[in-house]
C-alpha cells in the first residue's frame, strides 16, 4: 500500500450526514497558534470538491476566521446556495462543539473560451537551484511541509523598510499542485509585520480571499514543480494591515491572487 502524502491525510473528511462533513486537525500543520490557516482554507475547498453536488472548479474563496480551532476533530457544513447555468454558489461553516470557527463563501463555475490578457508580470527571482531552502522555528511546524526558497523577504531579526517577499515554493516532499494546495499556498507568506518590524508579535488573519485563474489543465502543466510567489502590505494602521499575494507557475502563467486583513499587537 503506498502512504500518502501529509496534505492528503490532514484534508480526509468524513461524510456524517447530507452536507455535513468530519475532519481532524493535524499536528503536522499546526501554526504558532491553532492550525495553519492554509490548510484550513484547503480543506473548505475539499469539501466542496467532494460535494455530490459541485459544479465546476474553484473560481474564488472568502474564508472568515471568526474564532480559534482547537485541536481535535470539527464539521464542515457546506450548501450551495444557488446554481446557475456556469457558476455555483456556496456557504460553508466549520464548527466544533457547535460553536462556529470558520465561515467561508464560494464561488465554483465552469470556464469557456473568451479573449484572454494578463496585466500582471511575475517577479524577477533567481532560479530554485541557486537559493537555500528557509528553516522556520520549530513553533511554525507546518512550514516544515514546504521547500521555500527565498529571493527576498526571508525570516530575518532587523526592522526592514520594505515588506515585499518573493519565494520558490512547492510541497516537502513534492506533490502534484492541485486545487486545494494551491489554496494552501496562498497562505504560506508569514505575517508581513514579522519582516517590517524585524520580529515575532502576535498577528493573525481575520479574512482571506483568493481568486483562481489556474484550470485543471494548467495545473497538470505545473505538477510538482516550484511556484513562484510574492506578497506584500499597503498599510499597516492601528493594529490591522492588508496583504497582497500572486502566484505564479513555472510557465509564467499567473495560477491564483489572495488578499486578507491581518491583525496585529505591537
């Protein structure tokens, strides 16, 4: 029998009655506080992705992290809540104990041929090879699931007057990029006030959406090699800051945008 890879065992649900479904979090993506939020996120695309009744692939997510998530098992509730000819929307809840953690919103559809541009361009960045993988504290126990190579805005102990970072990134070991560890890359930029301010401070992130432009078969394309991301902040005031994220695929096509608020004490 061949193991599994870590982020297919932390995202097994288990059905337990009509849109109802059961996970267990994972000490293998724990955060400095509750589980990564990465993985949070990708598990409420899974479970819309097992859903009987799901149309289409991921087009956005807004998940709203309205309280903590304690280790231990919890349910995910999702509904569509309305189905039109080439999109589909959903409400999920994530509970434990019957007290809601998470709320999320989505947005799953199905893409056509249409005139197509890209604005964006990807960051200049040195190729995997030619940069070290990042060591996180042992606090941080999800980054150890993930190869990170830094070209700029590595974990550092001096103030900076810049929060921009731009990384290599791929699954430890190598896994085929799908939907949902591509949503969980999403989030694998740390706060961006830990860079600015040259160290830890309690931050963490209260909303965060993503836009897919990635298709299945550009996914296929990407595999398991490294994507390409960046992030950076606009404002950090009065205890919240914004923070901007692309990511990109080897073949320089833009696969997926997130944008959250974060809140901070410092």
């Amino acid at each position: 029998m061949t193991d599994t890879h870590a982020f297919d065992d932390a995202l097994t649900l288990e059905a337990v009655r009509d849109g109802v479904v059961r996970g267990h979090t994972s000490t293998s993506y724990k955060n400095m506080v509750g589980p990564f939020g990465g993985l949070t996120a990708a598990t409420l695309i899974r479970a819309v992705e097992e859903h009987p009744d799901r149309l289409g692939e991921p087009i956005s997510i807004t998940i709203n992290f309205a309280g903590p998530i304690a280790d231990g098992a919890f349910e995910v509730s999702t509904r569509a809540v309305r189905t039109n000819r080439s999109n589909q929307h959903w409400y999920l809840e994530l509970t434990q104990n019957g007290v809601v953690a998470t709320t999320a919103t989505a947005v799953f559809g199905t893409r056509r041929e249409t005139w197509n541009d890209v604005e964006a361009s990807s960051p200049a960045a040195p190729a995997p090879s030619d940069l070290d993988d990042e060591s996180f504290p042992d606090f941080i126990a999800w980054a150890k699931n993930y190869d990170m190579r830094f070209a700029a805005g590595k974990l550092i102990e001096e103030e900076s007057a810049d929060s921009t970072a731009t990384l290599w990134v791929r699954d430890a070991p190598p896994r085929p990029l799908d939907f949902a560890s591509l949503t969980s890359m999403c989030d694998i930029f740390y706060p961006r006030v830990f860079q600015r301010r040259g160290k830890f401070v309690p931050a963490g992130t209260i909303s965060l959406t993503i836009h897919y432009f990635a298709t299945t078969e550009d996914l296929k394309i990407q595999s398991d090699d490294y994507v390409l991301g960046t992030a950076s902040t606009r404002r950090f005031n009065q205890g919240y800051f914004d923070q901007s994220a692309e990511l990109w695929g080897t073949d320089g096509s833009l696969l997926a945008t997130s944008h959250q608020v974060v809140y901070y004490k410092d």
